[in-house]
C-alpha cells in the first residue's frame, strides 16, 4: 500500500501543471470503486488522483475515491447521491437500466449515465480436455452432471456466467453440478481434478488462468465463441463484444482464442453538471500514459473504443467530447 501510495504522488507529480488561481466555487465528487483488494479500488485512486492533479486548481473539480461492495452497493450510492461516479459492471449497467436482476426490486435506475469503458471482463471458458470436441463454447454441453465453478457466490463473475449461459440455452444448475470458489480456489481444483469446468473472467491476463496453464496445461482448453454463439450469449444487448486473447497470453496456449468481453465502466449520476463530466473526460483521455502507468488495466483505454459494450445513456459532457474528437454516439446511447 505504501509503494502505491508513492506511485501515485509520483505520478501526480509528474502531472503537475504551473499553479494557476483556483477556481472560487469547487465541487468535490466521491468515485466508488470495490473492495482495495481488486482492480476497481487502484483504477478508481488513479482517476481520482488524475482528476485531483489537473483540475481542482484550474476548474475547481476535485474528486475522492473510496472502497466498496462493487458495483452492487456502487449503483445504490449512485441513486441515493452518496457518490456521483462509479466503476461498475457492464452487466450491472445493464441491470440498471432496465430495473432487472438484483436491483429490480428499486427498477430502472433513471440516474444512470456512462462516461468510457476502463478495461474488459473476458470470457475464459476453461474445460478439462476430456470433455473438448470441437474447442467451442459448445462444448460445455458435454459434461453434464459434472463440476463446473462458477466463481463466488453472488459475485459479477456468477451473474456474468448465468446471463451467458442463459442467453445460450444453458440452465446452469439442471446442467452442471455447482459449486462456488474464487478465482484461486477454483485454479487449485481444477488442477487437482476436483472440477471439471470454470470461466475465471477477468482483465487479461487472469492470474488464475496463468496458474492453471502453468501447471497443468496439457489438461485444459479456453474454449472459443464462433460469431453465433457470441451472439447468442449477448441476448441482443451490445453488452459484449468480440475479443481475442492473443497466443501466447498464457502458458502453453500458443494459439489466438477467440472469446468475448463486457466492459468495467466509468459512470456517473446524471445530475453531475456537464461541464464538469466533459472536463473529466477529456483529462482521461488526454492523460492516459498517467493511468496506464498506475495500473495495467488502463491500458485497454482508447478513445476510439470507448463505447464498446456500453448500454447506458452516454452523459451529455462525455459526448460532447467525443463529438469534439469525432466518435459518433449511437443514437441508442444518446441521453433523453
């Protein structure tokens, strides 16, 4: 935590501009993140530190990031104002906007906007090799009655799982025997035979995964998504999106594998002023060496993929700096 902290005021040093007069009224925004343990908590100090560095003198924005749930308890503080930004989910974005899942009983959350993607959620299907026929997503169908890991209970990784999978045909529980472990728990029983199947999604490369290929590599395969099924496990949203994992990402895996990804996304209240989210936009994507070099995860960021797999209403301020840069904003995404 220290070297973090270090990290960071050296970054923010490095980002330091001449002082200027600041700004008579500042507003102070609280960003959201996860749990200090995860991705979400540095992403989230790191933007925060950003927008701290080069606008709370020049604009008078200043912003604060603090730990929580994950994007469960992010989209409640969002509507009860107890944060105005928040990384959450692609898929909780989704469960958002349509009041579905587990925030349907408070329904849609008309509050909602996005600002970018962050980095992806990549499906990693990983089947022991006895049940592999044609490498594809398929092929989960053929270990029926057997131990497949859907990561913790009631983390984003189970929801993600079950919306694929029942978006595919796929009902989860009348198909495998369940059972519920993190990401380095499911590595161990994997490689211990214990389980058969698992999808440990995350940003690439998943540490999980590394250690199943390291140690076991002979025995596993990530499975594939043809277009069809990509489509099939998307159920029409444009949540996700096709992405490859590159040969050579993993131990033994010296092939390109074909998957898909959801994205983990800056969002924020709607009543946040425009020009403030415009401004915050526009120092991220004007400083993003900054962030990348904070984290790794920032390194996905690209201003001409920034809307990719998102599904909720694009902030005004956020779009007019991609209308300033000439990325269209699809109408679906285009606030009401």
């Amino acid at each position: 935590m220290i070297a973090r902290r270090s990290l960071l005021l050296a970054g923010a040093g490095a980002l330091a501009a001449p002082a200027v007069v600041r700004a008579q009224q500042g507003r102070s925004y609280i960003l959201a993140t996860a749990t200090i343990g995860g991705t979400y908590y540095p992403v989230g100090v790191a933007l925060a530190t950003l927008t701290k560095v080069r606008l709370q003198a020049s604009k008078g924005i200043d912003m604060s990031a603090i730990s929580s749930a994950g994007s469960g308890e992010n989209i409640r503080l969002l509507r009860e104002n107890q944060a105005q930004f928040a990384i959450l989910q692609g898929l909780f974005g989704l469960y958002g906007r349509d009041g579905s899942g587990p925030v349907q009983s408070d329904g849609p959350q008309r509050n909602l906007r996005s600002i970018c993607g962050v980095w992806g959620n990549t499906e990693h299907v990983v089947l022991r090799n006895s049940f592999v026929r044609t490498g594809t997503f398929e092929d989960l169908l053929n270990m029926r009655g057997r131990r497949f890991s859907m990561s913790a209970r009631n983390s984003g990784t189970e929801f993600s799982n079950r919306f694929i999978f029942a978006n595919s045909g796929i009902n989860p529980d009348q198909t495998f025997e369940l059972v519920y472990l993190g990401f380095g728990p499911t590595a161990e029983a994997l490689i211990a035979g214990q389980i058969d199947g698992a999808n440990p999604g995350g940003g690439i490369p998943v540490a999980a995964v590394t250690q199943i290929f390291a140690r076991a590599g002979d025995q596993f395969s990530i499975l594939e998504f043809t277009d069809e099924q990509a489509k099939k496990a998307d159920g029409g949203t444009g949540l996700y999106t096709a992405r490859i994992i590159p040969a050579n990402t993993y131990p033994n895996v010296a092939k390109d594998i074909r998957t898909i990804t959801q994205p983990n996304f800056l969002a924020c209240n709607a009543a946040v002023p425009e020009n403030d989210v415009y401004e915050i936009t526009k120092a991220i994507f004007e400083n993003l060496p900054f962030l990348n070099s904070i984290h790794a995860a920032t390194r996905e960021m690209k201003l001409e993929t920034a809307l990719d797999g998102m599904v909720n209403p694009v902030h005004p301020g956020a779009a007019r700096y991609y209308t300033e840069k000439g990325i269209a904003i699809p109408e679906r995404l285009r606030a009401a």
